[in-house]
C-alpha cells in the first residue's frame, strides 16, 4: 500500500561553516538501493525517516554558500506537525548529517598535506553523514554480508517490498526501512522464502535486541569510542570490525581506523601508494602518522572523491576491485 504524506512544514537549519552540500548528502561509495530509500540531485536530497514509530518524509535543499551555508528543510508527513516534533526532527537532522560539527581542526592539518590537499580543498566542508538509524545501518551491513552488490540488493529489495513501507511525497516515491518489531513478530521461515538465507537468523535476534530495548541509540551518542563499541558488540552477530564500522558511520568517531580489510587494503593501495598491494599494517601506521585522530575522516575525503570520480569516467583498476 502506498502511503501519502501530504501534510508539509519547512524551516531553515544552518550548518556550522564550511559545508559541502552534494559531499554531505551523497556518498557514491555507499550500497545504491533499487527500492529507493533517498535520492540525490545537486544541491538537492530527499529521503524518508522513523523518528521513533512515526515516519517522516524530508526534502532539503541548498540555499548557502560553502562559507555561509543555509539548508532549506521540508518535511512531510500524513497528520498534522507539531512544534515539539519540529525541535526534535532538527537536532535528528543536525546529528545524523554533523551539521554542528567544527572541522577547522582537520582543515588546519588537512593543508599540510601537499600531495592530497587539492582533494582535501574541493571537498572542503564534507561530513561524515550517513542518513539511517543504527537498526537500518545493521540491515544494510547483514544483507551486504558475503554477497556482490546485486545479491544485496535483490535481499533488500525484496525485504522492503515484505516489511517496508510504500511512501509518496513532493510528487516521488520512496520505500522506508521497517522497525525492529516488524521482523521481530515474523517467522524466520517466512524470512527464509524472501531467499536471504542464514541472515533470516540474524534478522530475527537483532531485531528481538532493538524491540526488547536492549539498546538506545540516543544514548550511545554520548559515549565515549570505547563505551559505545563495548555495547555494540552486545549485539548479535556484531563483531569488533562491524562496531568499528558503526562508531564512525553512526556515532562520527573519527579516530576508528583500526583495520583494513582485505578489499579495503586493494583500494587504499592504490590511492595512497599507487600500487597493487601494500601490506595493511604499513597502511595502517602510515595514516595513523598522518592524519592521527582524523585518521578515518581523511580516508573518508579521499575514498569518497575516487567514487565521485568514478561518476563520471572509467577507473578500469576500480572497477575490478569492486566487483559490482
């Protein structure tokens, strides 16, 4: 069933200086999704959005400058909103895209790389952003799970089409991520016939953890790095590498480059180094010496610059090691 979200607000949210719009709100690196959970044009982005067990559907749109940023906010839902809402959809926001963070610190040390500071300087400004609650980030990890980027997307797809919800607003169509409860009261034979195979278990224990309250993602934002990855890893089936993961792409820690996975380590080869295969410790030291505690959030500016590139021309070495 499709459902309309006709009731509108909009107010104005302005990032913390300098910002980039398009490096903010799109990573081209990031799993693209048939079923379309946002979408992205230039200096425009939609996308849908549980806050709590009510859906949202939000548009934004650039009106500043890189050095005086101003984000037009439309969010669109099908009752009435409410001022409390609105306060509480802002600092939601404000979170999931960094917009009050200050990177004048990494900009500082950002210059004094000779060789990457013209990457560095167009993308001046980018957050770390990732649009998806912690439950969602976790669907995406499992379904990405020793599978190519296409068996992923059949998995999701078809899980959305199961579980998710069917949404229109500003005249587009969108699917949102169900909530932990939905899978929680299905069968694990149920989920097995949507031919995801042995994820159905880890579907079913992970979204029993988040209906059950064993963990409050508000409250983890304001963990330290350590006390935030001992609770992630109370998790079914989240491991040390998946909490690394999740303490950057979800709770911004930019201090977490900790490991380099094999498929990583290909890629960083031959961006830092120019080569085939460089060995991931050296990988490791060498960033950890250059960029120290936004050692993640400098490999985030450079990893996400070659996938914009590859937008738009042919990078044959990449597209071998991705493997679409």
């Amino acid at each position: 069933m499709l459902i309309r979200l006709f009731h509108s607000h909009s107010f104005t949210i302005r990032p913390l200086p300098p910002f980039h719009f398009d490096g903010t709100f799109h990573k081209p690196s990031h799993f693209p999704n048939k079923l379309q959970l946002d979408r992205w044009e230039p200096g425009k982005y939609w996308q849908s959005l549980w806050l709590g067990k009510k859906l949202y559907g939000l548009k934004i749109v650039d009106r500043g400058a890189t050095a005086k940023p101003a984000l037009r906010v439309t969010v669109y839902t099908n009752t009435a909103i409410k001022s409390d809402e609105i306060k509480r959809l802002k600092r939601e926001i404000a979170w999931r895209f960094e917009l009050d963070t200050d990177l004048k610190e990494f900009n500082r040390l950002a210059k004094k790389d000779k060789r990457f500071f013209p990457i560095f300087k167009k993308w001046i400004g980018m957050r770390n952003a990732s649009q998806y609650t912690l439950y969602e980030l976790l669907v995406i990890a499992i379904v990405l799970q020793n599978a190519t980027v296409r068996r992923s997307q059949q998995m999701l797809d078809a899980l959305l089409a199961k579980f998710g919800t069917h949404m229109f607003f500003d005249r587009k169509e969108f699917w949102a991520i169900w909530l932990p409860a939905a899978l929680q009261r299905a069968s694990e034979q149920t989920l097995r016939n949507l031919k995801i195979g042995y994820r159905a278990k880890f579907f079913k224990r992970l979204s029993k953890d988040f209906s059950d309250g064993k963990i409050d993602e508000h409250r983890l934002r304001g963990l330290s790095k350590k006390d935030a990855k001992e609770e992630l890893m109370h998790l079914y089936g989240v491991g040390p590498e998946t909490a690394r993961i999740l303490l950057f792409e979800a709770f911004h820690h930019v201090d977490t480059f900790d490991h380099v996975a094999p498929w990583q380590g290909k890629i960083y080869s031959r961006l830092f180094y120019g080569k085939k295969a460089v060995a991931a410790s050296q990988i490791r030291k060498d960033i950890l010496k250059r960029y120290g505690t936004y050692s993640m959030l400098a490999v985030h500016y450079i990893w996400e610059d070659v996938f914009w590139r590859r937008k738009n021309e042919h990078i044959e070495w990449l597209e071998r090691e991705i493997r679409l």
